[in-house]
C-alpha cells in the first residue's frame, strides 16, 4: 500500500479543476545574470539611436516602476506602457508602439540561449493537460508572441493552455492581488478550483490570499507545508512528481 503524505490532505479537500502555471523559472529556466547583461545592453543600444543614452536608460527605469505601481483598472499593462514611453520620447503613441515592438523583437531571439527548460515540466503539463484546464499565469510584461515564443524554448506547446496571461489583456502584475484576481475574473473560475504552480515565494505566494491553493515547485523530493501571511488557502513545496501524486490521490477522492 502507497503511503499517502498528511500534506496532500490539504490540496485534496476540495476538487481541483483549473491548473494555474507561472512560465519563469516553473516551466523555463534562465541564466540570470549574462541574461541580465545581455537584454539591458541590447535594449539600451535598440532606443538609444531615438533618444540617447541616458533618456532611455531613465525610460527603462520608469517602466519598470510604472509596473510595479497597483493595477489602474482603465489602463492594460500595455497601455500604461506605451503612455510613459510616449511621453519619454516625445513621440506619438502609434510610433512608440512601433519602436518597442521593433525593439522587442529584435532582442528576444537573441536571447534563446540563457534559457532552458525546467526538469520534470513538460511531461507533469502533458499528463495533466486531459484532466484539468491549464491556464499560463506567467507576470504579464510581454506580449503574447512573445510569451509563446518563450514556451517553446521551454520545448512546451502552447496549445496546451486554455488562455495566456499578457501585456495586452492585463491590468496589474505580480504580485500584486488584483493580479491574480483577474486571471478569476477573465477565465470565470473560482479561487478555490485552481492551484497556482510556482517557483517564486514573493510572487506566488500572494495568491493564496484571494483564496488559491499555491504550490512552489522545488529540487528537493519533500513535501514542506508553507506558512505565507493573511493566507485563505494553503501553500506547499515540494516537486512536480509531488504534486502529481497529490492531484492523483485527490482525484480519486
């Protein structure tokens, strides 16, 4: 008789329906830091040619703290973006979306190499995928081509996922909570049917507090009960061969 760990207890109490799964470092891998090297050094040679050196070295800047700032419900990501962007580089917004775009597209392929796929990811996606919808819940910075591509360096189809989390259709990142709220709201799921897969405590974890199961995918082969603040659902660590055995056991329930 298979022991069953008294952890699983907690995911298995009620059905899991919906699948919600973070890209980076869940299902893809990077090198941090050459990677880091790499896409700053690109981006600033790809805007400096529009607005100098040190225009668009404050323009990444600010993007990255418009982000950062709570959801502005009137506002995607994308449009929040291309605002300040605009602004920055005193251009239209047309013509700002033009220049990122042209910019995006000609650093992203060139970064393939500083990425890889995560042990054990695709195969848990592929065995899941018949039995739950699978939603990529992936911190929605760039645009869907984009986040597809990137998939693919991770040797996963994207047809596996029922929706994909981007630039153009969200209003907030993680992690903050209107985030997770609105992957809810857009896919017409509740909180309690869905475990968040992740790999991030300061960017998963936070999802337990709008009611969604989290489990962060680790190395080590031992299940660990987490314990983040102002929880309403439980968190767990653990492998992906874990959490496959604990969405079986929940199954037969």
């Amino acid at each position: 008789m298979q022991l069953i760990h008294p952890l699983t207890q907690l995911f298995s109490d009620t059905p899991v329906k919906h699948l919600l799964v973070d890209l980076d470092g869940t299902l893809l891998g990077n090198h941090s830091f050459p990677l880091s090297i790499q896409f700053i050094r690109d981006s600033l040679r790809a805007l400096r040619k529009h607005h100098g050196l040190h225009d668009s070295v404050r323009t990444l800047v600010e993007i990255q703290k418009e982000l950062r700032i709570p959801s502005n419900v009137k506002q995607t990501n994308e449009q929040r973006v291309l605002e300040l962007f605009a602004k920055r580089m005193k251009v239209t917004t047309d013509l700002a979306r033009q220049m990122l775009g042209d910019a995006i597209r000609s650093i992203f392929p060139n970064l393939k190499g500083h990425f890889f796929p995560v042990d054990g990811a695709k195969d848990f996606l592929v065995w899941a995928q018949p039995h739950y919808s699978l939603i990529l819940a992936t911190n929605p910075v760039w645009s869907e081509d984009i986040v597809r591509m990137r998939l693919e360096w991770a040797g996963i189809d994207p047809s596996l996922f029922k929706s994909i989390t981007h630039i153009k259709i969200m209003h907030s990142v993680k992690p903050h909570l209107e985030y997770y709220e609105e992957i809810l709201s857009l896919n017409q799921i509740r909180a309690e049917d869905c475990i968040l897969i992740g790999d991030d405590l300061n960017m998963d974890l936070p999802a337990t507090q709008v009611g969604i199961r989290v489990f962060i995918v680790g190395k080590k082969n031992r299940l660990t009960l987490l314990k983040p603040k102002k929880a309403k659902a439980p968190a767990i660590k653990g492998t992906y061969k874990d959490l496959k055995t604990i969405l079986e056991v929940a199954s037969k329930k």
